[in-house]
C-alpha cells in the first residue's frame, strides 16, 4: 500500500470532501493491512503472515465464514466534509469514532451549504427511496428556491449574530439539513465493511452512497486489495450490491 493514499483528498457532492488522514498498519511499519489480517487470525495458532497466496486463501476463507475480529486489527481515520442530511444517517454507525466541527465555536460560512445537481422524485413504491428525476423546469425552479432559503437563514443566522446572539443560538437559523460540517471518521475495517455494505447499496440515500464509495474506491480497495475482493465476492455480490 502506498504512503501517498495518507493525506489524500477527494471532492463529494458540491463542496464535500474525503481526506485519509491515517491507517494502521501505518506503511511506515512495512506490514500491509491485508498482511495485518492474515497475521492476527493466524496467532490462533502462535502462527504469523505466511504470504501472498495462503494468506489471500485464508483472507477469502474469514470473510466466507464470518470470522470477523481479524479484520478489526486494520483501522482507517478520515476527515469527512459533508453536508447534515449525510451526517444524520451516518451517524447512526455507532461502532465508528467520531469528532464533530461545533457550531458553539465556529461561525458559518456563505457558501457551506449542499446545493444537490438535481432533485429525483419520489419513488412510487418505496417510501424511503427516490427514482428518476424531476424535469429540467421543475428542477430550476427548486435548485434557485434552495439557494434563496438558505441565503434568507443565512441572514437571519447573521443579524443574530451581530445583535449579539451566542454561535449556539443563532445557528438556529441555518436551514439544517443541508449545512455541511466537518467530522473526524475513525473506524476498523470489520465495522467500514458494515457500513459500506449498507451505504453503497442502492436504497441508500444517494448523499451517503457517493461518499460510501468514494472511500471504497479510493482508499479501501487500494489499501486492502485482497480483502476488498473477499468483501465483494461474500458480501456485496450476494446483497446484489455492484461497485
Ligand atoms: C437503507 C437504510 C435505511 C435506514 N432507515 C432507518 C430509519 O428509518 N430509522 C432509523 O432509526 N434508522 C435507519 N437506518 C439505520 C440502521 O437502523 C442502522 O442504525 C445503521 O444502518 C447502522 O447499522 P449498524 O447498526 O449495523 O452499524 P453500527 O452501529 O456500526 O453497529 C455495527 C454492529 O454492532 C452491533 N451493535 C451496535 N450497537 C449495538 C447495540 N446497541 N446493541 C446490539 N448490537 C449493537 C450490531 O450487530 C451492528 O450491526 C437505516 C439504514 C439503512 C442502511
């Protein structure tokens, strides 16, 4: 695994972001986090990695049989920019560690809210879930409705501001769901497995699935070629999950 996936940034949405902030194994140690897995599992036995294919077998055979604890021993930390209809389902992973941008300390900027590309209808026989999109008007009209709310919030957010009102109260007026925050993300990959497997499936939310797979894409596949591929062959396939 290259050292230069640690710090590397990737857009989401309009102004979000995925940065990977850590790993472990660090690539400093020289040991790979597939390495990592097939080493833990392996002390069953007092045993350590034995390399390339047996390890590879023996990564399929733990994820085929559900032997989890392994892939806990490989930990990803993210800082994550994105917008509070993201965050409400995201947070619901309590097995993950968080850290939160406060809205007591820092004050909102202008342009830190989530303007979607398109507005996608309401599915017809699924009351969670969205299909197609709305016409080309109906889609202007409501993209320039969104930027006036939260200009108009935005305002408001700022004159309690000036007249004196504490962070935590004026905030009051930002349009909440669509505020993008900035959070520290840091799970193992047994627990990242779980929530990609839920979030990159198409009845997620379409502003939680593109950052599900951004992080799978960018920087857990690379990271973790051989239990990627385990997780896609036992996990994702069979949940008619594509990637
Ligand atoms: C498509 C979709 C729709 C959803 N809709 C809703 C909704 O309408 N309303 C809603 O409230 N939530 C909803 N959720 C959230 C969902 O119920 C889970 O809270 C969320 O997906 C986190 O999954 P998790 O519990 O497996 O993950 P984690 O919280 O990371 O937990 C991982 C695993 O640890 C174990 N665990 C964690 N905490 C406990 C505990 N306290 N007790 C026992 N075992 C525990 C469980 O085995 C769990 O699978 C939805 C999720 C999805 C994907």
């Amino acid at each position: 695994m290259s050292s230069e996936l640690i710090g590397k940034r990737v857009s989401v949405l309009d102004k979000g972001y995925v940065e990977l902030q850590d790993i472990m194994p660090h690539p400093l140690t020289g040991v790979s986090p597939d390495t990592a897995i097939a080493s833990a599992a392996r002390v069953s036995f007092l045993g350590e990695s034995k390399g390339g294919e047996k390890d590879a077998r023996l990564i399929h055979y733990l994820m085929r049989h559900k032997h989890t604890s392994p892939f806990e021993m490989v930990e990803f930390k993210f800082r994550v920019k994105a917008p509070v209809v993201t965050w409400w389902q995201w947070a619901r992973h309590r097995t993950a560690s968080y850290n939160a941008q406060s809205g007591r300390y820092t004050e909102f900027a202008e342009d830190e809210f989530y303007v979607p590309a398109v507005w996608r209808k309401q599915s017809p026989d699924n009351k969670q879930a969205s299909l197609g999109e709305l016409e080309p008007e109906a889609n202007t009209e409501l993209t320039q409705d969104l930027i006036d709310f939260y200009a108009q919030g935005f305002a408001l957010y700022q004159k309690a501001l000036r007249q004196g009102s504490s962070r935590e109260m004026a905030r009051l007026f930002l349009p909440g769901f669509g505020v993008y925050y900035t959070w520290i993300v840091k799970t193992d990959l047994h627990n990242l497995f779980n929530f990609l497997r839920l979030r990159l499936a198409p009845d997620a939310q379409y502003e939680i699935r593109v950052y599900a797979h951004t992080i799978y894409r960018e920087f857990v596949k690379p990271t973790v070629p051989i239990a990627a591929e385990a997780f896609e062959q036992y996990q994702l396939k069979p949940s008619g999950v594509e990637v």
